[in-house]
C-alpha cells in the first residue's frame, strides 16, 4: 500500500497529529491503527470500488496516468488515540474542509510525491483538474439542521415536564423510568397541534424546514411530522440529536413507532441507540449489550448496564457492526423473548459472528424493559454477568424448535446447528460440536428384557 503519510510529509503540507479526525463516512483504520488512504465516493465509483476503500499502489499509478476521470483524489491520513476512542473534530468544520481542500490539491500538485510513490509511473503533462472544495457549504447546511434538531429536542422535553406531559410522564413511571433518566436521554413529547415547530424553525426558511425531516408539507404550508407522540432523540457518534423516533400514546391508534425520514444528517441503520453515552464504557468492560427497543435500553442503562445499545431495528446493519467491533470483539445478546426477538437474535449472532466477534445470547421472559422493572436492577446485573456461553444457546433454540425424540427432528437439528456453526471461527468449531453433542445427547430407551420362557416343570410320577 502506498504510504499516505510519507507522502504528504514529503509535500511538506501538512502534519495530522493523534488527536485529528474526520468524519464518520471517512473513518476507516487498520487494526493496528496505522493511517490509511481512502478513495471519496465518486473516486471510488470510477474505479468500482466501494466508498472507505484503501488506496493500493495500482490505483495510485492509474490516477497518475490520468485514467481517473474524477481527477481529484482526496487522501486524509489520521490515527487512532491510544485508547481506541475516536474524537471528531466537529468544532470547527470550516478549517476541517480547508484541511481535505489543501491534502487534495497537494496531491494533485506534488508530481515529485507522486512519482515516487507510483514506481516512476509516468504522468500526464496535462494540468490536473481540482474538484472544487464543496465541503463548507454542506457544513454550513449540516450545522443549521443540527441547530434545528437541537431546538426540537429542547422544545419536546420541555412539554415532557409541562402540564401537558402528565400523561406522558405516567407511562415512563409505569415502565419504571425515572424523570431524571428521562431528562439524561432527551425524552420529550411532541406537541399535538402540528405547529408549534413549524413556528419556532420558520426563521431557516422552507429549504432547510424541508431537508430536517421534522414536518410534512402540504403544498406551500408545513405541518410537523411528530404530533402528540413520545419523543426519542437519535444521536450520532458524537451524541448530537440528527433524527428522533416517536412512538404513539398506549391508547393511541396506528403504528406504535413513526422514525424521522433519511436526511443529510441521518441514515437509518448507520447508528446504534444509545451509542454516544454507551462508547466509554463499551470499551472499558471490553464488551457491548445489544437490546432491541429504546425503552430497553434506557432502563438496562438506567439499571446499571452502561455498555447498552439499541439496534432500533429488525436486523444489524454492516455499519453497526462496524461500530461494535471498534469498541470492542465481545456482544450480549438481549432481546425480546417471543419468537421475532429469537429470530432476530438467530440473524444477529451470524452476522456477529461473521464479523468474529465473541457472542452470547440472553433470554429472559418478555422484554428487558419489563423484566428489569419486575425482577430489579440488581437482579438484571446478575443475569448480565452470569450468561453462559453461545453453546447453551443454540442448544436451548435446537430444543424449542425440533423434536429430539424423533430421528426426522434430529436431522433437522443437527443441519441447522450446521449452519451455525458454519459461521464460527475454524478453530472452534470442532470445540463447539463436541459441546452441543453434550448439550443435545438424547438419552437412549433401554430395550426391554425379554422374558425367560418358562420350563415346563417334570413332575415325577
């Protein structure tokens, strides 16, 4: 691979230091946490590479032969901190986009760099043609929906604590979640008269009102999207608000959870609930508990477990994955108890495993929220600390879903075990088989003694 970093030594640009990052779609490392050069989406589209890719050397001799027709790679070199923990520099996005535009024309300038760095490859005499720096318009625009976000967090958790909220409020305190923790999340309640954030977001204008996803609009007017509904904000990496879930009042009709729409600042299946205030301390206990629902995660949290994530979603996504497995190669497992949720728990562990990440699976009666508001938060903790290994698992779901007393369930069993081990490490699958054999030893009927045939007996005459 071709030595970013030397390079733009070399060019005498610029130096990145340990605590300078990009941004999340451009946060890719090797595991050793050396830099790497990554293609931008279009490069990486006229290569037929996928955007995050590494830059190899023959891509960067068929750049210097002119065969890019993008013409404008940019590369960005950073570091991981010792500690793993990424830190965005999201304070002062201007002088991060001053930064991209300075490596990219560098790179394009510095024809000595890229001699060096591409074998001798010839170049082409034509000039390069830069891509204009569009990163501190979209920032600017970026920056006004996070504002926009923030002010309808505020507005929500406001009506949360009004007169209004009293409803609202009951229903956290019969789901056993204290206002406090409440207020720590950003809970609120959106207002029902589908106004009140159109006329406190109007100054941004009709563009900006339409590319937040917080309104519907109805020819020239706006209405907001969110109207009488419980509010949870979604937040990104670095725990600013960019979307929110909204579910529906109990004695409400139609569907329990409306989410906000893909916007600039969010899509769906790139974040994982929770995640912000769940980083640290994922990476301290070295391991991450998966729940399904924003509730459970807000109480196993609220419980203790500060390693909690939601996936707010039926299935893992790669992004989420990719989250996971920065912080940490060990997941838990706890979702609902009815079959969805152990179905779902079925497709996540593969996906995990696929990643080789260590995992276990926690099935506890209904749903963690629930569970931890009947049985204690001490308790919850216990059985957190206490979940035997993925072997017990897969054995317990073979015994709810086949009958082991029948050769034909048997069968079944044994080739959906297959499948699941399949996706475990090489090196321990041949461990893993021998435990579920253990686990799933089917005790043998003892034939039945025949009976002796009995002598007829000789009387003597």
């Amino acid at each position: 691979m071709v030595k970013i970093s030397q390079a733009l030594s070399a060019s005498g640009v610029i130096e990145y230091h340990r605590e300078q990052y990009v941004s999340n779609y451009e946060r890719y490392y090797s595991e050793s946490g050396e830099a790497k050069g990554i293609w931008f989406g279009t490069e990486a589209e006229a290569f037929g590479l996928e955007p995050g890719s590494p830059v190899s050397e023959e891509h960067f001799v068929r750049l210097a032969n002119g065969q890019d027709p993008n013409s404008g790679l940019q590369l960005i070199e950073w570091r991981t901190r010792a500690a793993g923990e990424p830190r965005w520099l999201r304070e002062d996005r201007a002088w991060r986009a001053h930064l991209e535009g300075l490596i990219s024309a560098a790179i394009a300038d510095d024809r000595e760099v890229l001699r060096e760095h591409t074998g001798g490859a010839k170049l082409p005499k034509s000039e390069v043609t830069r891509q204009p720096v569009t990163t501190i318009a979209r920032s600017e625009r970026e920056d006004a929906l996070l504002e926009m976000h923030g002010i309808a967090r505020r507005t929500f958790l406001a009506n949360l604590e009004s007169a209004s909220g009293a409803g609202a409020r009951e229903y956290l305190k019969e789901r056993g979640i204290r206002l406090e923790t409440a207020r720590e999340f950003g809970l609120g309640l959106a207002g029902a008269s589908g106004k009140e954030l159109v006329e406190k977001l109007r100054p941004y204008g009709p563009e900006l009102m339409e590319a937040s996803g917080l309104f519907v609009r109805r020819g020239n007017e706006f209405l907001d999207r969110f109207r009488g509904r419980l509010m949870f904000p979604i937040e990104n990496s670095a725990g600013e608000t960019i979307a929110f879930a909204a579910r529906k009042a109990p004695d409400e009709s139609g569907p329990k959870y409306i989410n906000s729409p893909e916007t600039l600042l969010y899509t769906k299946g790139h974040q994982l609930y929770n995640f912000a205030r769940a980083s640290e301390h994922i990476a301290k206990t070295r391991q991450v508990v998966i729940v399904e629902g924003y509730l459970d995660a807000i109480a196993a949290h609220q419980a203790g477990v500060r390693n909690v994530v939601a996936g707010s979603g039926t299935a893992l996504t790669d992004e989420q994955v990719t989250l996971v497995k920065e912080r940490t190669k060990s997941a838990i497992l706890n979702l609902d108890s009815d079959e969805a949720g152990q179905f779902a728990v079925e497709r996540h562990t593969l996906k995990l495993l696929d990643a080789r990440l260590n995992v276990r699976a926690l099935e506890l009666p209904g749903d963690p929220a629930d569970w931890i508001l009947q049985n204690g938060r001490k308790e919850y903790r216990k059985q957190i600390r206490e979940v035997p290994p993925l072997v017990s698992y897969v054995a317990d779901r073979a015994r709810s879903k086949f009958d082991l007393t029948d050769l034909y369930g048997r069968v079944d069993a044994m080739k959906w075990m297959i499948g699941t081990l399949e996706h475990v490490r090489p090196q321990h699958r041949a461990h893993m088989a021998a435990e579920l054999e253990q686990h799933l030893r089917v005790p043998k009927a003892k034939p039945e003694k025949p009976e002796r045939e009995k002598q007829p007996v000789e009387h003597r005459a």
